[in-house]
C-alpha cells in the first residue's frame, strides 16, 4: 500500500513522494491506521480542541459549560476545557452586544437556557460597552487530585 506525501525540500520548495506504508513503522508517522484498515485524516490547520470527545459530545459539553459561565460568572474547569469555551462564550457576549433579532436567535438556539439568553441581551451592553473583545480571563488553580490534571478557572471580566 503506498501513499503520496508532500514534504519540504532542502530548497524551501514542496515536493510529493511515494511512501510505502506497508512497512513497520511508517504507517504511524503519516497518521494512518493499518491494523484496522481505517485512515485517519492530518488535521491541517485545524485548531480547535478535540478534548477526547466525538463532536456531537465536544459541542454539548462546550455548550453546557457557556451556558454556566454566563449564568455564575465563573467555573472551575480543566485547562483545556477552559481555553476551548473561550471562543464560544466571546461570540456570545460579542452577539448580545450587537442585539438584533437574528443574533438573539442565534444565542437562543446555541444557550441551553432561554431565560438567561434574554438577561443576557439586557444587561451585557452596558456592562461591556467600552470593551472590545477580552470578556474572560483564565486563572490556573492547583491541579486536580486525583489525576493531576491542570485545572483552571474562567471568569467573566
């Protein structure tokens, strides 16, 4: 089985070589699965956490811990789970800032509350008016006891 591969060239150029991944060792180098017949794809440029989940479980937990963020202010997280919900609850805040119809829908359909999207239409614009982006700030804790994990807090600005 042989797989076509771009690499860099001593010249700064890019050139496609033929590998054989059939060979020990090379199957795990280009990220493919050989035991199991399965492929797995390069994730270029891709730079969203996958934090150990499929997609559909990633989106809901990142949903969930949006939703608690807006409603206390403030969880207490891991540290990769904290930077991943960053994104997410930046675009809500930035969407609730702007306040029309459309993007109180969007927030209505991201947000697990429909309540907490309406206070958050009424009171994020004038708590953050004279800000531009910057909405959290992550501060590291002691790390988890059980498995060491680096924990974090994420707490409205």
């Amino acid at each position: 089985m042989a797989l076509f591969v771009a690499h860099q060239c001593a010249l700064g150029g890019m050139n496609a070589r033929r590998v054989d991944i059939s060979r020990p060792g090379v199957a795990s180098t280009f990220g493919v699965e050989t035991e199991q017949g399965k492929w797995t794809m390069i994730r270029h440029g891709k730079k969203d956490p996958k934090l150990n989940r499929p997609a559909d479980q990633r989106k809901a937990l990142l949903r969930g811990l949006t939703t608690e963020l807006l409603r206390h202010g403030t969880v207490t997280t891991t540290m990769a789970r904290a930077k991943a919900m960053r994104k997410p609850v930046e675009n809500m805040i930035q969407l609730a800032k702007d306040g029309d119809d459309y993007k109180k829908r969007m927030v209505k359909e991201y947000l697990y509350d429909d309540e907490l999207a309406e206070a958050l239409f009424e009171q994020v614009p004038q708590r953050y008016a004279e800000r531009n982006g910057g909405y959290t700030r992550i501060v590291r804790t002691l790390n988890r006891r059980g498995d060491n994990a680096e924990m974090g807090v994420i707490r409205l600005v």
